[in-house]
C-alpha cells in the first residue's frame, strides 16, 4: 500500500490516524476534509512541509473532485472518517448528518467502486475501502450484555442512524460489487485534538476556568472508551490484515460511567494544577436535564480484532486520561483556538492540492 486517501483527516480521529501513519508508516496521505466547524489545520500544523501529506480541502459528496484524486493519486485506500459526529447537533438539525454521513459516503463509494474495477492485478486485488463507524449503531445495552459484530443495528439518534446507514451502504456495495470493504465499529474515543463539544476535553477546559461542570440526568450512563491513539492503530492493523466484507468491533475494556470520567479528569486536574484556585474540581459538577433519547450504555465486545488480527487496546482508561489532560494542559494555544474560533480563521489560506 502506498497512497492511501484519508477523509475527514482535520477532524479528531482523522488527525491522530494521518499522524500516526506518517510516524509509523511510510505510506503517503491524501487528506482531503470539507473543513466544517469541526475540522481544524492547527491539528495539522505540524505536516505542512511533510512531502508525503497532501491536504485537500473539499466534500466528500463531490464525485469529480473523488474521482480526479483517486485516479490522481493512484490511491491504494480509502479510509473515511469524514462525518457528522455530534449527536446533539444531529438532534438540532439532521440534514447535514444525512447528506455527508449518507450521501457522502454513497458518493466515496461510487467512485471508489469506478477507481477500483478499472484497476487490474495486483493493485485490483490490493485495493480496500475502510469505513469508519460507531457502536452507537447497535442501540442501546442494559446494565449487562456486550455489543458484537452481529448484534442488530438499533440506532435511536439522527447521527446513530444516519452512520447506520452508511454501513448499511458499504455492506451492500461488498455484496452488490464485489468491492473490498471493511468496517469497523469503535467505542468513545478520547484523547488529542478532540473537540471540546465532547464530554472529555469540554470538562477539562471549563474546570480548567472554574465553570461549571454540566452533566447529562443522572450522570449514570455508561460508555466503553479508547484512547484515540489505540484506535488508529486498529484501523491501520485491519486495513492491513482484515479479511474484505468483515466488519470489525473495536473497544478499549474501559466501562465508566459519565461520573466517574468527570470524577478521574478532576483528580487529574487537582493533582497536575496544584495551584488552582478550583481545586478539588469534582465541587464545580452540575446536573442538568438528560438529552432526548440518551443512549444509557454501550459496551464493546472486541475480542474478534484480538483473535484474528492480534490487536489490544495499549493504554489503560488511567494511563490514557493521564496523557489526554496532560495534553490539553500542554496545548493552550490549540485550545484557545479552538475556543476562541480563531482557528477557523485559516480556513481561507488553507492548502489544497
Ligand atoms: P470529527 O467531527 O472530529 O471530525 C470529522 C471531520 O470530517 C472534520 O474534520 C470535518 O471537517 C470533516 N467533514 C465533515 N463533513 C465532511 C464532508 N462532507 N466532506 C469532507 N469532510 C467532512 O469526528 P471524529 O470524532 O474524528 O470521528 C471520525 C469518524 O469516526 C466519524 O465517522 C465518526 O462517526 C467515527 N467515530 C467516532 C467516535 C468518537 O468517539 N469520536 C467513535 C466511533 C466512531
């Protein structure tokens, strides 16, 4: 494999994995990303004079621009991260979450399917599209039970229903075409570069401030989280190695509640911030009403991606948590940013190809 095309490559996951291949591979990324609200070019700032990085700005959703750089660039891969991934965004306005999550991915695999069966030999026969899903699609667990790879699809928000739909499309076109795709199903992802809509970095940067903590209803919901880095290796291990038509469950054997994630970010921040005036940070916690249709657990049963292609998550929920705080509280420019809204600011002067 040597060129691969990553989407949604300056959103957070997509961001960790385009690092994570450029350190530990020698294949070259094509990254190209719509650059919404969500995608930021400071995550990328780092790969601007990398030769085996090109960053194109445009959608998912635009056949010519897929088509011209998958034959461009005689792309190898497709790996799609791009999404609309906040389900409190997908409640307030779902549009979005269908065009990209479903049409967009619809597009990708279009002209992937065109890219690959113009292809012959080996390069034929190497080709993969990788999709890159959530648990959320699976539903809702009670208190016991795991999600597998064949548990039914039961989404119960616009954005769960809107990526199983969307996985739905990569099965049928494995089925339908023949075309070698893989899926994989992945748990909370925390870590580097998140944006901070989401639970983890958002505690951390208004404890950080002394606001408020808001915690959804009880607090007592549970998810399954992997540090993000954990992730991309899965992703690049069934890129490699992952049989085509398989869908694979990817989780970290990190149950918590969302309490108890607040309880150990706020430890964490007492210990690393000695000389905050908002210590203890567990007193800044606040509950408030619980989102409509909240998901109250999901658990990852990930023992198939163990058992036929060796792969484990490498941090504990402590030691991952550990280096997530330690890296916001290390990367106050990014956060201000982000917070700020400045970071959007790049937008125009962004790269394209
Ligand atoms: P994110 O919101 O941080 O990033 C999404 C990126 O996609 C952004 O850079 C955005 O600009 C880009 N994008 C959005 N619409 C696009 C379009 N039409 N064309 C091109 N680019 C577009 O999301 P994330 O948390 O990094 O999630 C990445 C993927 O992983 C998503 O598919 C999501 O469903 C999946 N996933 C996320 C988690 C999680 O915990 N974050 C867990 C499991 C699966």
């Amino acid at each position: 494999m040597r060129t691969i095309l990553v989407t949604g490559g300056a959103g957070f996951i997509g961001g960790n994995f385009v690092h994570y291949i450029l350190d530990e591979t020698d294949v070259r990324v094509i990254n190209l990303d719509a650059l919404t609200y969500a995608g930021n070019l400071d995550t990328l700032a780092d790969l601007r004079d990398n030769p085996r990085h090109v960053f194109v700005q445009g959608d998912i959703a635009d056949h010519a621009l897929i088509s011209r750089l998958l034959a461009e660039y005689e792309v190898d891969a497709v790996v799609n991260f791009a999404a609309e991934s906040h389900v409190d965004r997908s409640i307030d306005g779902p549009g979005a979450f269908i065009q990209t999550n479903v049409v967009g991915t619809f597009t990708l695999l279009d002209c992937a399917r065109e890219h690959w069966s113009k292809r012959t030999g080996e390069a034929r026969e190497a080709f993969r599209f990788l999709h890159v899903s959530t648990d959320e699609v699976y539903g809702s667990l009670g208190a016991t039970g795991l999600f597998t790879e064949t548990s039914a699809y039961a989404p119960n928000s616009p954005y769960s229903a809107s990526k199983a739909a969307s996985d739905h499309l990569v099965r049928a076109w494995f089925h339908t075409y023949g075309l070698p795709v893989l899926t994989t199903n992945c748990s909370n992802n925390y870590g580097p570069y998140q944006f901070p809509e989401k639970l983890i970095p958002l505690m951390i940067l208004k404890a950080q401030r002394g606001e408020a903590l808001p915690i959804y209803g009880d607090g007592a919901n549970v998810r399954d989280w992997l540090f993000v880095t954990d992730h991309c290796r899965a992703i690049w291990r069934v890129l490699e190695a992952g049989r085509p038509g398989e869908v694979y469950n990817v989780g970290g054997n990190s149950e918590r509640t969302n309490l108890e994630v607040v309880d150990t970010l706020c430890g964490l921040l007492d210990e690393l911030l000695p000389d905050s005036p908002h210590r203890p940070h567990v007193n800044l916690k606040r509950f408030v009403p619980d989102r409509p249709g909240h998901d109250r657990r999901y658990a990852i049963d990930a023992s198939k991606l163990k058992h036929e292609l060796g792969w484990e998550p490498q941090e504990t929920f402590e030691s991952g948590m550990r280096r997530t705080v330690t890296w916001y509280l290390e990367s106050p420019q990014w956060c201000q940013r982000v917070t700020d809204g400045s970071y959007r600011g790049e937008r125009l002067g962004a790269a394209d190809d």
